[in-house]
C-alpha cells in the first residue's frame, strides 16, 4: 500500500480540495508519499500534509456537511476508493462512527447512512457524524459477503495489515485511519444473502468495566428488544479494532436477505438517531421522532461468532421446522435437508438448549455451509 488521497467535496461551497499523505511511517513511504505528491500536480487547489501521517478530522470545519473520498493505492497497482459522508456541528462533542457494508451484501446499514446523511444537517449536530456507507467497496461492487478478489472477509481481517492481501489492506486503512481516531463505533450489519439473522443490537458485556456499563447504556439507548451481550469478543472484527484501543461500540443485525424490510430500515435509523442523542450529539432531541422505549428487552448471550454456526453435513434443500428466534431445546429439530428424490439427507437437530439467532436464508445448502446459530438464552 503506498499513496492515500482524500478527495473532499461540500465543505464549502467554493472547495475542492485534495489532500495526500502517507498513512504509514518511514523514509521509504516519505519517498512515496512525494511521489504521489508529483502524480496528483495540476489538480484544483490541492494541498499536501507531508507533516502529518493520518487524516486529522478535525479538517472537517464545524458547521459543515459534505461528502468525501479516501482513495488508496494497494499493492501491487489497484486503487480502492471509500466515500466518506461527514456531518459536523457547530459545537465540539464526540465523534462518531458509523460503518455500513463491512459486507457487501448487507443493505440495511447503507440505507441508515443516506437516511441519517438527508435528513441531519449541521445545525442538528453536537460534535461529528463520519459516516462510510460502503466500507468494503470490494464486495460491495461484488454484491458479496466477503471480497471477492482475494476471498477474505473483512469482518475477520482486522487490524488489517499493510503487507498482505488486499482486504487486509483496506481493514489496515478503516483501523488507522477511521476506528482510531472515533470515539465511538456503530457496526451496521444484517443476514445478507444467505443468512436469516434476529433484527438485534450486539454489545460489549462486561458489568464490571466501566466500557461494559457504557456499552450496556448505549445498547439499551438504540432502542431494539433483543440485545446480545458478548462477553468475549472474537479477533478479526471492526469491533475487537475498537475494543482493543479502548472505544465503546455497538453493532446491529437484521433479517436481511437483499431486500430491506421497512422494519428493519426503521429499527436501524431511529436507532443511530437514539444513539446519537444517548451520546448528546442531537441539539434539538424533542423535535427527532426517536420512537418509544421498547416495553421490554430481551438479552441473550454467548459470543456471536457466525464461524461456529453448525453447518450442513449434505447438499440439498433445507426446510426449517422451528421459527427464526424461537427458543429451542437439546435434540429439537431445526429442520431438514432433503435430496430431491424426496429422500431425508439430514436432520438438524439443536445441539444445546438456546436461542435461534441466525439461520440459513436460502434453501438450497452445500455441504459444509452454515444452517443455524444459537445465542445462549442466560448468562
Ligand atoms: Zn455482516
């Protein structure tokens, strides 16, 4: 990875504005940075930072709206571009981040971001909204959960790391350049393609710490009625970025399947708009619809990690016979994998007691592919 390159549009009227610098220390990427520099000459009122070595948001000038661009170059020769949305206020207050499409088949979050991004204006905000509606420009361009040009998932590549593979230099750029500099993460998700995920929001459990209580605050804040608690946080997300550098974070789920329920597009907006309002970044709350305060929540536990999901031991067509989100018992039946001769390929039975998080969307499975995860119902 050598040159990044922030294109910034709608700060002012009058801007178009440019900036290069070199995300990474070093004699060798100055040299590089330099280089790049030169290659960027003749643009429009561009400016180099070859004093500083990230993207200082403070850039974003108060009472400003705009949209923007981080494009960078990864080794070998492919340039990857993230649009940027950012909404900042005229008074000082916390940074927030959100992040939609860390899979690109996962519609609900972008769809949040364009929300949130039309319908707040400057004049509505307390500190900064820095908003990337598709943070894996890869797979979003695929239509795929994870990139499709080197088959990672960048929901298991971060840190990120600069020297590797092309997902793993993107999830190098969304840590250094974006989860380090935030003061709080929302990770927006949903089923995607294949999978059926509970509509919930997903946070940091710890009763201990002062993050698990802040986590637990802003969780209950969004406003959903089902809450996942993680006690552990498995390596690799953009979460365990921020949890490892200290910086509250949620994220959500929803049904998801490429279509987005107008449920779920509802449930993630007014939540980000609650949650900016838990974190006193909405000058004027009592004038936001922010919805009512669900009459009871429901929080189940374990780690969520989708990687120990059971998966289908034949490839066939599954027809599930309990509900997604349904409580299930040791030895129920999940449902069946038929070849389509009629004959039974496998039952799938629940291997615990627990709760249906996720189970597979489309009916047609090959062997080995995900069928159903459970959350455990108590802690
Ligand atoms: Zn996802």
């Amino acid at each position: 990875m050598s040159i990044l390159c922030w294109h910034i549009d709608g700060l002012k009227p009058e801007s178009h504005l440019k900036v290069l610098y070199d995300p990474l220390h070093g004699t060798e990427r100055i040299g590089l940075m330099k280089a790049g520099i030169e290659e960027a000459q003749g643009m429009a009122d561009e400016r180099s930072l070859e004093t500083e070595h990230h993207f200082d948001w403070n850039q974003y000038e108060r009472g400003t709206k705009g949209s923007s661009s981080l494009t960078f170059r990864v080794h070998p020769d492919t340039d990857l571009t993230l649009p940027v949305l950012q909404i900042t206020g005229e008074k000082e207050g916390p940074s927030l981040l959100v992040f939609a499409g860390i899979h690109g088949d996962e519609y609900e979050g972008i769809d949040t971001i364009l929300r949130l991004y039309n319908q707040l204006s400057p004049q509505d905000v307390i500190g900064r909204l820095v908003m990337l509606p598709t943070a894996n420009p890869l797979a979003y361009r695929g239509g795929t959960r994870i990139s499709p040009d080197d088959d990672v998932n960048l929901a298991r590549a971060f840190p990120g790391d600069p020297e590797r593979s092309i997902t793993q230099q993107l999830a190098y750029v969304l840590h250094h350049q974006f989860i380090a500099h935030a003061d709080f993460l929302l990770d927006l998700h949903s089923g995607g393609t294949h999978y059926a995920v509970a509509t919930m929001v997903g946070y940091y459990h710890d009763e201990h710490s002062e993050l698990g209580q802040r986590s637990r605050a802003a969780a209950i804040a969004f406003g959903m009625d089902l809450l996942w608690a993680h006690s552990t946080i498995a390596a690799g997300r953009s979460i365990s970025s921020a949890q490892s550098l200290g910086i509250p974070w949620l994220y959500t789920e929803a049904y998801g399947g490429r279509r987005i329920r107008q449920q779920d597009s509802d449930s993630f907006y007014t939540g980000s708009l609650r949650l900016m309002n838990h974190l006193k970044m909405l000058v004027a709350p009592d004038q936001r619809e922010l919805g009512k305060s669900p009459a009871s929540i429901q929080t189940i536990y374990g780690d969520g990690n989708f990687d120990a999901s059971v998966v289908s031991e034949a490839e066939g067509f599954f027809i599930p016979r309990v509900k997604l989100m349904s409580e299930v018992h040791l030895g129920d039946l999940i449902g069946t994998i038929y070849a389509l001769s009629g004959e039974s390929l496998q039952e799938v039975r629940a291997y615990a007691d627990g709760f249906l998080v996720m189970m597979v969307g489309t009916p047609i499975v090959k062997r080995g592919e995900p069928i159903y995860l459970l959350a455990a119902s108590h802690e």
